[in-house]
C-alpha cells in the first residue's frame, strides 16, 4: 500500500507539472503562399537559383526545412540590410546573410512627407509580396505605421520597398540578385506559417558613442524612441514583444 500511495503522488506531480508548462500554439504552415508565388516566372527563376543553396544555408544554421522565421534589420550608416533567422518561435536569431544597399536617397532621419526622398526609420514589416516589380522583385513596407501618422505632413507618402536594381528614392535596393535571393527566404518563412515579417530601419546602430556625436540633430528624440527595440535584439537577439 505505501507503494501504491508513493505511486500514486509521483504521477500527480507529474501530471502538475505538465499542466503548468505553457502550451505553446502550433504555427500553422501556409505552403498554398509558396505555390502561388511560383507562378510567376521571376519567382520560379529566384527558386531555380537559390534554393538548394539556401536550404543549406538554414541547414548550417540549426533551421529544419519548413521551420523558417525571418527577421529582416537595415542601416543608413554602413549601407547594409541584415537578414536573420530562427526555427520558427525557437531561440535566437542567427545572421543569415548581410546585403549591401546598393543605392540611397535623403539623408539621417524618418520619412515625413511624400517626395522628401528620405528611407523611413523606426519598425516596419513586409505587407506585400510583388513578384513582378518595376525593380523586379519586391517586398513592401507597412509605411506609414502609427508613430509616422502622428507626425508626418498631410500626405505622409507610401509605398516604401525592398527591393532590386541600385536606383531608388525613399525604398531599400538590393540589387537584382541580392533581391532575388531574400524573396525566396521571405517567400518561405511566409510559408513556414510566419504571419509578420518584422523589418526595423535604423540610421545606425544606435549606441550611446553614436548618439552623443549627433547630439545637435533635430532627430535625436526620435532616435532616443527606438533606442529600447534596438538595444533588446541586440542583447537577447530575439523581437521584443512590442
């Protein structure tokens, strides 16, 4: 009988125990996303291309196939957008590939007005897939979110991209073949079941040393907002929750 009873509580400690751990909601694939994209002949090509090398690429990173979880980070200063990765809701993110901006309008600070040529700044995320760009392949940008609405001019303009060639005014060019390369992972994290694609624009990489030399920029409160986002990948290397 004490047997019976030790038995007995073991398996209602087990049973606690597992009803405490968080249940975590599966993430529902969306492979009908990937589908539909290849049928357009540039996606098709990007695929025929990339593909296999970047299956390996994930492979090398711990991301099991199917299991992608992008995370996309670009700097004026330094010309470059990161793109990182994760197996979908697992751990932190690893820099997967950088991509040099191959061209650049306006200068240090946010995007305010249509036409003032400036590459927004704060955080974004993909809200279009245009697999038959002018610019060949591109990504859009949720401009303008929240934050640009309480201070941008009346018409705060629109239509903000990733995208491909060396020309742009206000958007993200990545060349042909740099674009060619991050719709596939975008395409595939979609796939994989990841409804947001989080793209955060900085004018640098946003350290107190560089801060205090732009101490007299009209735009350092604005920069002082997004010094938290920042700072939290930077320390964790995953999003925060906000």
């Amino acid at each position: 009988m004490r047997v019976l009873a030790l038995l007995a509580a073991a398996l209602l400690l087990t049973l606690c125990a597992r009803s405490a751990s968080p249940v975590t909601q599966p993430v529902e694939s969306n492979p009908a996303f990937r589908a539909q994209q290849q049928r357009f002949p540039r996606v098709r090509a990007a695929y025929a291309l990339h593909e296999a090398d970047l299956h390996a690429l994930l492979r090398r990173n711990g991301i099991p196939a199917g299991q992608l979880e992008l995370y996309l980070r670009a700097f004026k200063v330094g010309r470059r957008l990161e793109a990182w990765g994760r197996p979908t809701g697992t751990g932190e993110f690893v820099l997967l590939r950088t991509y040099r901006l191959a061209g650049t309008s306006g200068t240090l600070g946010p995007k305010r007005r249509a036409g003032d040529g400036q590459v927004p700044e704060g955080f974004y995320s993909i809200n279009r897939f245009n697999p038959d760009s002018k610019y060949h392949l591109s990504l859009g940008l949720d401009y303008p979110n929240a934050t640009d609405l309480r201070h941008a001019a009346p018409d705060p303009g629109n239509d903000i991209f990733i995208h491909g060639s060396n020309v742009t005014i206000g958007c993200l060019p990545i060349t042909d073949a740099g674009i060619r390369e991050l719709y596939v992972l975008a395409v595939e994290a979609r796939a994989a079941g990841q409804p947001t694609i989080a793209v955060h624009i900085f004018p640098f990489e946003l350290t107190a040393e560089n801060l205090a030399r732009r101490v007299a920029s009209p735009h350092t409160g604005f920069w002082q907002s997004l010094v938290a986002g920042y700072q939290y990948f930077e320390d964790y290397h995953q999003l925060p929750s906000e």
